[in-house]
C-alpha cells in the first residue's frame, strides 16, 4: 500500500475526490460549519453515531462530500489507541468492497502527535497486508492507496515517515513468519537477508555447516543435525552510527520449523511451529525499516536457522553438547532446542562489544501461559535495557510486560553430567528458559523478549502479527539520538579525536563481522 501525507482541512477534506473518507472524530470537536463538521455533529445528535472508539457510521454519495463513501469512526479522547481501534474498524468496514484509494482524515484530531500518526498508518498498512506467496490464484489487493490528512503535513512529517518505514517493516516479518516451512528454510531466510543488503548501509553475511563448526557452535549444530536442510547462520549489519561506536545486536530465533525433534510434539496444531522463525523474521523487518529510515546508530542482526527434526542423525535426550561459549550442555528434552540456538548466537554477540543485545524468541509455551496474545514477555537482567523496552512498548503499542530473573530459578537446570541442563521442569517455564539463556550473556547488558504468545494468531485468523518489529524500531530510534552523545563520551571522544589526526584510532576499530579474528576467520557462503 502506497501511503501520501497531506494538509487537508476540515473544509477541504470534503472536496477531496477518493473511494472512501475515513474520517476519525474525537469526542471534543471544534465548532465549524463546514459539511464535515454539520454532518459530524448531526450524526451524533441524532444518535446515530456515538464518538466511542471504534463505533461507525457509513454514507454513501453524500451531499457536499466528493468522497464515495464516507466513514465515520469514533476515536474517544483520542489517544493512540483509541485510534488503533478506530482505523481497525474502518479498515475492517471496507474490507471486501471495491475502495481503492482511502483518505483517513486526522484533521479533527486536536492534539494528533507521532503516536496517533503511527497507530493510524500502522493498522491501515496492517489491513493491506495480504497473504499470497503461495496461493495459485492472486487476487491484486483492493486497497492500494492511503492519503494521510492533517491539519498540518509540515508538523506530522517525521511521525508519518517513520511510520510508512515501520510499514515495510512490519509487512516483512508477518511475510517471512507467514511462508510454510517449505517456502521459508534456512537458506530461503538467508536469502531474504541478502535482499535486505541492497538497501542502503545493510550488508549481510551468511555463515554455513561448515562456517559454523569452525566457530565451534555445537549446540546450534546439534539441533539442526536432524534436518536435511542445512542450518545458516545470518550476520545482518546496519551502519548508520560513527564506526567506534558500540552496535545494539538483536538475535532472532530462526527455527523454521520446529517437530520437536525426537521428544516429538503432539500432532494438533503442529503446523503453527512454522512460525518458530518469528523471532528472525522480526529482525528482518527492524532492518527493513532501519534500511528505510536511516537511522544514525549501528544495529547488528544475528539469526541462527535450521529446522528442529527427528531423525536417525538427530540429537537425543541426554546427549551432551558443548556450546560456543564453552560450556557443556545436556539436552534433556530435543523441543526445548530455542535455547540452544540462541545461546551460541549470544557468545557470538561478545564480539561486537555491543552496547545492549536483545533477542527475540518464540520460546515457551509457558510464556503464552503466562501472559497471552497482549504482552510479549521481557527479561533482563539490566534495569536501564528494561525500562527502555518496556516504554518502547507502550509508546508503539507493541507491549510487554517484565518477567523475574531470580537466580533460584535456575535451580532446576543442573546436570549431574555437564554444565547445565536445557530444561528445568514445568514449572516457570518461560523463567527458567530466560535463566539458561542468561548463563550466555554476562559480557554485555542484556534482554529477551519471549514473543511465543504475541508472533502470531491461530485460529480463523491465523497468521503472522508482525510483532515485536513495532517495539524494537522504537526502541531503536529512542537511542538514535543518543549514539552522537556516546561519541562524546570519554573513550569514544578520544577516538573521535584521533581519527581526525588520523594514526591511533586504526588500532581500536569496532569489531566487525567480515573482520573476525584469526582463529575463528570463517569465509561468506552463498544462501
Ligand atoms: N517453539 C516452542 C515454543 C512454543 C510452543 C511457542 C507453543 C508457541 C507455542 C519451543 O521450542 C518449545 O517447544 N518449547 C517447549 C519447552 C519445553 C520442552 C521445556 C515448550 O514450551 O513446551
Ligand atoms: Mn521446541
Ligand atoms: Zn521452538
């Protein structure tokens, strides 16, 4: 969907030739006797229309309105959302007829800022998005154009931009997590990654078998020894911010189909472990907004991917691995293999010295226990990281919700024959998962968002939901700002100053992914 910001006021929106006027109408609206506002007013005298959010009215060639059609939508006090609600609705309301070309009207909205401007191009981009990669017969989508009105484009440009780029975003990851596992394998991922590296300051690197048992990823390795499909091991690169600067890394679980393995999961609903890749998918998509947004920070994406199978080859309970990080692990349950891919991911991560490393999991069934379809589950053991994820969230409307890190519950992950066990009985699933992961991540300020609950739908409306895309790209741009200060501070300052009297700052370069140090140098291989 192709989206346009415009300045169109009250009076002028009513001349605006379209297939529907979606007009948001907030409880409180300035007197005006301009068509919109009469009809508005009416409406609601009438009873007919009730300004709550979400509540409708649809016309239809309505005197004095160029617009087709024209839609009604409440947005109460109008706070973000509420207009969530309200463009959700509308959007719904015209799913199935023949609109083209929607106007969805802000100009009511008093004190509209990025927020509402986000919630209202985020959910109209939401209702455009459609599945059709593997469908025979593809039906072009109706809705191709949304023009964005507002009293004034000049003030709401910044938030509209952002929010076309977390758009593209969005759409990229629900496209990835919603490709059956047949569509979406590890080099298919890997590939996807490649096409993200033609957009400016994105380069990726893709690591195979061989690439990866020379890094000494043998937990990564155990889990994919049961497929057929080779694992990839994706290295994404966004480099926006000032070369000595310290990246943020996020790791995207990348299982693109997970069985089980030999402790083999139940028939029912197994077809929703294609969207086990929903934690990769939805770095894809926070790199295809960085890629259009342009950020000024450096972003590192690692995704570990392969298949979860059982399989004369594959891993068994109570094998013992050892890990990148040197430590020894048994695997008591093969399905519990999240963990396993992602705590060599996170040893890989030190290397970039980074400033925070997220992952993002669809981990636990315990988590979507725990806390459902509305907030993903947060753990961290830095308060700082915590706090920003967790207002990211709320300021996107991709919420979260944080989790304990006591260190009893790690109790129940000790091996009578290695370092650590992967599983820890039921009880706590979703903590004990993110206190294995832990033991992986003492070299850098750390987070996980187990998004096993809040990735996708199943059911009537099963699909992906393209989150937590939303969150990491605020949280991303929130420290945008804050990479030139970190420039300034002590250590970088200095590099900053020799750079320019050139000499000692090529002796303190930011680690980078295509310079890995000698004993794990690895070459590229192809998708
Ligand atoms: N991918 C699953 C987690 C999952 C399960 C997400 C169901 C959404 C719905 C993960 O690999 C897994 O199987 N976890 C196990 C861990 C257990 C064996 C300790 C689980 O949650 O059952
Ligand atoms: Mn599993
Ligand atoms: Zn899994």
């Amino acid at each position: 969907m192709d989206f346009e910001l415009k300045t169109l006021t009250r009076a002028r929106v009513c001349t605006e030739k379209c297939d529907a006027l979606v007009v948001l109408v907030p409880l409180d609206v300035a007197e005006g006797d301009d068509t919109l506002t009469v009809l508005v007013e009416a409406a609601t005298q009438s009873g007919d229309f009730e300004r709550k959010p979400g509540k409708l009215l649809q016309a239809y060639r309505t005197t004095g309105i160029a617009a087709t059609r024209v839609i009604l939508v409440g947005v109460g006090e109008g706070s973000a959302k509420n207009v969530r609600t309200a463009v959700i609705a509308a959007m719904g309301a015209l799913k199935g007829g023949n609109a083209q070309r929607v106007v969805l009207c802000l100009s009511l909205l008093k004190d509209a800022g990025a927020a509402q401007m986000q919630a209202a191009v985020v959910a109209c981009g939401d209702a455009a998005y459609s599945y059709s990669a593997t469908k025979s017969k593809v039906q072009p989508a109706k809705l191709q154009r949304a023009v964005v009105a507002v009293a004034s484009a000049a003030e709401a440009k910044a938030g509209f931009e952002k929010a076309v780029g977390l758009v593209k975003g969005i759409a990229l990851a629900k496209e990835w997590g919603n490709r059956p596992a047949n569509h979406a394998t590890p080099v298919m991922l890997a590939g996807a990654a490649r096409e993200l590296a033609k957009l400016p300051r994105i380069k990726a690197e893709i690591l195979g078998p061989k690439e990866v048992a020379k890094l000494g990823m043998g937990s990564f390795m155990a889990v994919a020894r049961g497929s057929e499909e080779p694992l990839r091991f994706i290295v994404l690169r966004y480099d926006g911010g000032l070369k000595a600067e310290a990246p943020v890394v996020l790791v995207g679980k990348g299982i693109t189909f997970d069985t089980g393995g030999i402790s083999i999961k139940p028939a029912s609903e197994m077809d929703e472990m294609k969207f086990d890749m929903c934690g990769a998918a939805s770095v894809l998509g926070a790199f295809r907004a960085l890629g259009e947004l342009q950020p000024k920070l450096n972003v590192i994406g690692l995704i570990p991917s392969c298949e979860n199978m059982p399989d004369g080859k594959a891993i068994k309970p109570g094998d013992v691995v050892t890990s990148m990080s040197g430590q020894t692990i048994e695997i008591l349950n093969t399905d519990a293999e999240g963990r396993l891919v992602l705590c060599d991911a996170l040893t890989y991560a030190e290397r970039f010295k980074p400033r925070a490393v997220v992952d993002i999991a669809t981990l636990t069934g315990a988590c979507v226990v725990a806390l459902g379809a509305v907030r993903s589950g947060l753990f961290s053991s830095d308060d700082a990281l915590a706090q920003s994820l967790l207002k990211a969230g709320e300021n996107s409307l991709d919420l979260c919700w944080r989790m304990p890190l006591d260190d009893d519950y790690a109790d129940g992950l000790k091996s009578n024959f290695a370092d650590v066990a992967n599983v820890a009985g039921r009880a706590g699933g979703a903590v004990t998962a993110a206190k294995f992961l832990q033991r992986f991540s003492s070299k850098f300020p750390w987070a996980h968002l187990d998004i096993a609950g809040t990735a996708w739908k199943g059911g009537a409306a099963k699909g992906s939901t393209g989150r937590p895309v939303a969150l990491l790209v605020e949280y991303l741009l929130a420290h945008a700002g804050h990479a030139a200060q970190v420039a300034q501070s002590p250590v970088s300052a200095l590099l900053v100053k020799e750079k320019k009297g050139d000499a000692a700052v090529k002796k303190a370069p930011a680690k980078s992914a295509f310079k890995a140090s000698p004993k794990t140098r690895v070459k590229a291989v192809r998708p």
